[in-house]
C-alpha cells in the first residue's frame, strides 16, 4: 500500500486513500459519507504519528483539533486499508476475500441479513452479548432490555467480548446524539448530527463477524428512542440538504422490524418523498435503498409500495448509470419477486419489469448482474406454477437467456467474497422463500438458487449459523437437486452446498438415463414420490432404456397403476425426465440438440426418434406418417414443427450450417427480413447502451436482435451473420475508440469489422448510434467498411433517453433515412472530423441547418423529451 502523504487532511474530509472515485458520474463520493468523518481523519493521523487513543461518549461532544477514536473506528480503519489481494489470498480458498469491482476491499456493508430484532439477545444491564445464532424473543421495547435465552456461539467468547465493548460505547454515544436531535431546530446543526449518526452506524456494519449484530441492535435503539419517527418527519418536511442527511440515516437502519414500523406508519409519505425526487441524482441512491429495503417487508407492504408509485422510481433509475443506484435497483426486484406474490407479480408484468432486467443482467458489475438474474428466475418459476401468461411474458423480454452465462462464469464460494454487499448473506425468512424455486422444473432457475444455496451456506457457515438451513427446510430439497435433477449445474452446485454444510451427498444419478440400472430407476422413484411402485419396478427390471419407452399402457398393466391421475402425474414427471436427460451414448448426430433448439419441449422424442432409426441425417426423408406411426409422436402441432423445420432446411440448406457467408447465400435467403433491427456494439463498453437500446425497442414493438453470448470473450459465432442477413435495420452503437480495432484489420478478425461488412452486403439499413464517440479518419478504416463514416446517425443523450429513441424509431420506420449523406443529423450537429462541406454544410455526420429551434427549457433526468432534439 502506498504510504500516506505527509500533509494532513483538511478537517471534516477523509484523505482520498477513503473516498470512492465513481468516474462515471465524473465526481469522487465518500462512501457513505466517510469523507465527513472526523474522527477518521484524526485516525489517519494519529497513525502517522504513532499515537493511540481512545475515545468515550463525553469525549465525542468536545471540539478539538485531534479527535479522540474509538476502538470500533480503529477496527474499521484497519478494514479500510489498501492492502494487496495477494496479503489476503492462499490461507483459506472459500473465505479469502476478494477485490471488489470498485479495486476496493472495503464498501459499505447492507443491511441483508435480516436478522430480526426479536432474535437480538441484548441485556446492557448485566454485560451479556448476543449470540449470532440467537433465537431470543424481546420482552420490552423500552430501549433497555432484551431478555432471552443465549446460545451457544462456535466461535467461544472472543466475539462476545468484542461484541460488548464494541456496543456499550457505540449504544451510548448514539443515544447521546439521538438526544442532540430533539435539542435544537437548527438546520446546520441536525445535518451535522445526522451524518455523525450515519458514520456511527456504518462502522458498526464494517465490523467483522460481529457487525451485523451491532448495527440490528443501533437500529433497535434509533426505534426504541425515538429518533426513527423524527426521521421521517425531518425527511418530510426538511431542506434538501437536511433530506439527504436525514435519508442516509434511514437507509442504514432499515432492519426488519423498523421496516415494519415505516409501513404502518410512514409509508405514504416516504414514497411521495421519493416520487418528489424521482428525477434527483442526488438522492438516486437513497431514495432507492430505501424502496430496496422496503420491498423485502411483506405481500401487503410490496402492493402498497406499487399502487403508491415506488415501483416507477426503481424503474426510472434501471436506464441509469451509477453503479449503486443500478445495485439498488436490481435486488429492489429481486425482494419484490420474492416477497411479492401473485397480484404484485402481475404487476410486474404491466410494468414490463422483465424488459426492465435486460438491461440490469446485461451491466458489467456482477452484483447488479446477479440480483436481475434472480428476479428474473424467481418470477419465471412462480409464473410458470400458476400463470403461463407471465412465463410467456418472461421468457419474451430475452433476459433469462443471461443467467445461465452468469452462473458459468462464477464460483459461489468467489462471489461471496467478491464485494461486501452480500457479505452477512440473507435472513432466514429470505432463504425460506427461495427454496421452493430449488424444485423449478426450468432449468434457469434451478440453477441460479443452487448456486444461492452454495455461496450462502459459506457464509453461514462462516457465522456458525449453518443451521438455519435445517430451519427453513433447505437441506431435503438440496439433497434432491443434487441426486436426481437432470440439470448438471443445478446438480453439482446443491452438491457443494451439501459438502460445505457437512450433509452427506446422496447417491448420483447419471445424467444419462439410456445408461440407468435397475437400482437407478428405482433411486429415482424415490425421488419424485413414487415409492408404492418399487416392487414392480424391481420385478420387472426396468432399467433406463424401458423407462424411457413406457407408455400409459404399460404403467396401467405391468406396474398395476390402476388410477389414472397417478398414471398421468408419472407420466409428467417422465416427460420431464426425457426433456432435460442426454443422450451422448446413443445419439452421435446430435438430434437431441437440434430437437430443442426447434424447441425444448420436444426433446422428449429423442430417444423414440433414435429407436426408430431415424438421426438428423434422415430427416429429410421423414414423413409425417413415420412421425406418428413409426415413431409414436401422437402430437399433431408437435409433428407440424419438426416437419416445417426440416422444410426450411431443405429449402435453405445454409440455415443450418454454423459457417455461414452471407456473400454465398442464395437471393431468397438474404431477401428474407425478418428482424426489425439487429444490435452491434463493442463489448468492452457499449453493452449497456447497446441492452437499453433492446428495451426502448421491444417496447415500441420492434423484434430486436442482440448478442449475448458476446459478453463472454470466444471465437466469433457465424450465426451472427445469418441473423444481419434476415434484418432489415443494423444499429451501429458506437462508444469511446469502437472502431479502433477495425483500423489496419483487412482480414477481417475483429467481430464489429465483420458485423458492419455484412450489414452492407446485405443492404440492411444502418444506424449508427454514437456514445461519447470520435469518428477516425475514413482512410484510416478498411475499405470494405469505409463508408460506415458517412452515414447520418444519432448521438445518444443520456438524460434524454426518451428523445433518442423516438428518432431512431422514424429511421427505423422510414420516416428519417440515415443511407449515405442522408436527412438525419445528430442531435448536436457537430461534424466527427471538424471538416465543413459547400454551401455552409458541415460533413456528413453534421448536417447544419441555419435555422435552429430554441430550447423550452431543460429538463433534468432521464427519458424525457426536449423540442430540439426532434
């Protein structure tokens, strides 16, 4: 770690070695509001020179030049220092900590785990500290006593010690502060008081181990005395200065039951706060977190939070850019699809929240990634239990197609570590209600609450609270998951949760059921119910290749299921087990994989298909009276799409083949537009703009198609010509030095270079769409693509997402044509390469007119519209 300058910090600022730097915004913020931490700035320089001290509740009152520090803010110094990853890394694989994606190890800790306040074990009278595992109820609500039974803690007395001292001199400045509050009226003096608060409660929630615990048991203190209604009254009728300082309060202290309070007794009014600052990016974060924290309270409170307008604020801020807000704004989602319940979730769904995820899975910070993932995955499966329509709905918005990529790209045990968001893990009530998805008969959704279960049970275990998983009935499903699920990574992932937690891993069954033994078949049966049926199964030695060529028949008069319900519950359940099985060992041509790319649900003909006889290479010979005579597929619609599937291939015959070239297509291929605009950008920095795009457009009604494999670095997919190939629009999105790997690339390596190539051969109409973009010379472009400069397009306003859209919408339509030397303009009319053309023209990217409107006014925010961009 670098060393510290010599020169002191100026009073009431962190030196920069503290304060976050958040370039996309252009400013540098103090977590937190650490900058305005004194006391850590007299901690800096105490270190420098070599003192030490301590620090009492009287001593926090005086004004001194060098502050007195507690013991809790040298502990949180300590976790704020710089140190090297490799310091850290080597002694314990699960639970060395990792660099976030800040570059720091340090970020303020959320309240996510929701460790109920009736579970804190707080007796200040006779020193006893609470057990993390605490199962305590609370007797009084006086601010005093917290009486209960303590449980035994894994980790001995060292954490409770530390626990106690830690909170004895935290509690008491506190409520000295808290007391300062209701003392004076003056709007200087309560901000300052606030933001003391703030720093005092974010230390506790910085302190390892215990600091979930010591900032559960502030927030009891804040409710108990009082301060949690003087909040919302100062938040409601204070400055903005005095709003802020206020809010940031609030958000830290959100816990379980303060979150209860505010809905009964605040709730109107902080959403019409947070409608009043819709549009402030100055209070994004906040108003956000707290909408975050909200909407993890109950059913009733998550529908009185959307009726009242606080699920358009988490929506407006998802085209936004800070990375925090976007945090907010995804695990915003993710509480509300797990809390939320039927009604909300067809909420949702008006709102077009699943198109809203696209572009929050699609960021390039993981923790947003994940949180979209999983509201989306938590939404599909509860959708697909009682309401096909939202499935369908979700499955439309593309956004569940990223997180199985997300899944492959992450280990639990390194994302739990990776920021300190999610470091406490999640409360008890939280996982409960995640559990039922680990049973998801899709695939996605499965696989993302497996690796939940993963990451959580390290760091349960990691608090000694590896119980909680007996608790909330997640052991028996894991166990299922992993021995029967014919999803491998939804298997291997629960496994590992059941290793790190100290279960026993049950028996594994293969995942290809061709290869299954009598004991195998037998071991699913019990799996999924079917335990009565054993005997038969044994007496007649099915093995996995009878199983999968059982009919209703033979149920009813081999295995003597008389009833006909149960006849057909086995037969879904072996419906499912022939969709998701593999079939490598008898399946070379790989007709399984083209049976569900057509779609999933017709992998289930797999193995009758192979049994007949027929692979992909007869399949042009197939005729419908082979489908279902010879190969028992008794599904009229089911019929129709193989057949018609196999007569596009016959008709184009390169459809079918992954290296297409478009320049050797046929005119009947390359004529057929079926996409209404085809998505390229530059993964480095143009997904987000290139997936906010993809919603804008969806939602206008247009078919949009963005690659999202490309996140992932690889060998460039050829399909991806076929698809320009069938759109009539190509959105070029342009950001910072998009073009520069296509300078001196005459062979045509880089994926944008071939991208554009193909979308001139195929004539498509193209648009570029530029994002604080520089256009390179067009000699120094390959010739092949050189007229890509000349183009007219659209330069993309951030505030103005609204007006943007709504212009590339008329090129899309016909209305503006942006071909070469065209009528569109961008918005700011400037010329890319400051050349001016006859007749007082700029070149082609700036056409200017003489004449231009003048502004109404300037709207501040995103999506809005303003006269002179249209």
């Amino acid at each position: 770690m670098a060393e510290a300058k010599a020169t002191s910090p100026s009073p009431g600022r962190l030196p920069d070695l503290l304060i976050e730097d958040d370039s996309s915004s252009g400013g540098s913020y103090g977590f937190k509001s650490l900058e305005r931490s004194k006391s850590e700035a007299a901690l800096l320089t105490g270190k420098r020179h070599g003192q030490t001290s301590s620090v009492s509740s009287q001593d926090s009152t005086e004004n001194v030049d060098i502050h007195s520090i507690s013991e809790c803010s040298r502990v949180y110094f300590d976790l704020s220092k710089e140190e090297t990853f490799e310091d850290h890394t080597g002694k314990n694989l699960f639970f060395a900590p990792t660099r976030s994606n800040s570059g720091r190890f340090l970020e303020t800790i959320r309240q996510n785990e929701e460790l109920r306040v009736n579970d804190l074990t707080l007796n200040y009278r006779d020193h006893r500290s609470i057990s993390v595992g605490s199962m305590s109820s609370m007797d009084s609500m006086d601010g005093r006593v917290f009486k209960g039974e303590l449980e035994s803690d894994s980790r001995g007395n060292v954490d409770t010690l530390t626990y106690q001292s830690s909170f004895d001199t935290l509690s008491t400045t506190l409520k000295d502060k808290i007391a300062k509050l209701s003392a004076t009226a003056v709007d200087s003096e309560l901000i300052e008081i606030f933001n003391e608060i703030n720093i005092l409660i974010e230390q506790a929630w910085a302190m390892p181990a215990i600091g979930r615990d010591l900032a559960y048991g502030l927030s009891a203190i804040i409710h108990q005395e009082k301060a949690l209604d003087f909040i919302l009254k100062t938040s409601a009728t204070g400055s903005k200065a005095l709003l802020i300082a206020s809010v940031r309060v609030l958000e830290q202290v959100l816990t379980t039951e303060n979150r209860e309070y505010v809905a009964a007794n605040g709730l109107d009014m902080l959403v019409s706060v947070c409608l009043k600052y819709k549009e402030d990016r100055d209070l994004s974060q906040m108003t956000t977190g707290i909408l975050e924290s909200m909407f993890k309270t109950s059913e009733d409170t998550c529908h009185r939070l959307i009726d009242l307008g606080g699920l358009e604020v988490i929506l407006f801020w998802c085209r936004g850019q800070d990375r925090l807000t976007l945090r907010h704004c995804a695990i915003a989602l993710a509480n509300l699809a797990i809390y939320g319940g039927t009604e909300n979730h067809a909420q949702m769904i008006r709102l077009k929240v699943p198109e809203w995820l696209f572009p929050l899975a699609f960021n390039r910070d993981d923790i947003v990634r994940y949180y979209a993932c999983l509201a989306i995955s938590v939404l599909v499966h509860l959708a697909n239990t009682y309401d096909k329509k939202i499935e369908t709905e979700v499955l439309n918005s593309g956004t569940l197609e990223l997180v199985l990529p997300f899944i492959s790209s992450h280990t639990p045990a390194e994302f739990a570590h990776m920021d300190l968001w999610h470091r406490h893990g999640r409360s008890r009530d939280w996982l409960r209600r995640l559990v039922p998805v680990l049973t998801s008969k899709r695939t996605e959704p499965q696989a993302l609450a497996s690796f939940h279960f993963a990451m959580e049970a390290g760091i349960k275990v990691e608090q000694g609270r590896e119980k909680v998983f007996t608790e909330i009935g997640a052991v028996e499903p894991l166990k299922k998951v992993a021995s029967t699920s014919p999803n491998p990574t939804a298997s291997r992932l629960a496994a590992s949760a059941l290793q790190i937690l100290g279960e026993s891993i049950p028996h594994k069954l293969s995942q290809n059921v061709p290869l299954w033994s009598n004991e195998d078949v037998i071991f699913w049966l019990t799996q999924i119910g079917f335990n009565d049926y054993i005997p038969q199964f044994s007496k007649c030695l099915v093995d996995g290749d009878l199983l999968l060529k059982m009919s209703d028949l033979d149920l009813a008069e081999s295995i003597c299921i008389n009833s006909s319900l149960i006849r057909k519950r086995f037969l879904r359940e072996l419906h499912e087990l022939k969709t998701q099985s593999e079939y490598s060992s008898c399946d070379p041509t790989k007709l399984s994989d083209w049976l569900k790319e057509l779609s999933g649900d017709l992998g289930q003909y797999t193995y009758q298909l192979l049994q007949s006889g027929v692979d992909r290479t007869y399949l042009p010979q197939i005729s419908e009276d082979q489908l279902r005579d010879d190969c028992a597929i008794h599904n009229g619609i089911h019929r129709a799409k193989i057949l018609q599937k196999i007569r596009e291939q016959v008709m184009h015959p390169l459809c079918s083949k992954s290296s297409v070239d478009l320049t050797d297509a046929p005119d009947t291929y390359t004529s057929d537009k079926t996409i209404d605009a085809f998505i390229s950008y530059r993964r480095t920095n143009g997904a987000q703009l290139a997936s906010l795009l993809k919603v804008h457009l969806q939602l206008r009604g247009f078919s949009v198609f963005l690659d999202i494999e490309r996140l992932n670095a690889g060998k460039f997919d050829e399909g991806l010509l076929t698809s320009i190939g069938h759109s009539k629009n190509f959105i070029l999105v342009l950001t910072a030095d998009a073009l520069e790997r296509c300078i001196g690339d005459t062979q045509r390596k880089d994926w944008v270079h071939r991208e554009i190539a193909a979308a001139m051969e195929s004539k498509c109409n193209i648009i570029p769409v530029t994002d604080n973009f520089m256009w390179p010379t067009p000699d120094s472009l390959p010739e092949d693509i050189r007229q890509i400069c000349y183009f007219n397009g659209i330069k993309w306003i951030h505030d103005y997402q609204e007006a943007c859209v709504e212009k590339l919408e008329r090129f899309l339509t016909g209305e503006k044509h942006p071909s070469l030397h065209g009528l569109g303009s961008s918005f700011e009319d400037s010329s890319p390469h400051g050349h001016s053309s006859p007749h007082g023209r700029s070149s082609p990217h700036g056409h200017h007119d003489s004449t231009t409107r003048t502004k109404r006014g300037h709207m501040q925010g995103l999506g809005t519209s303003f006269e002179d961009c249209l």
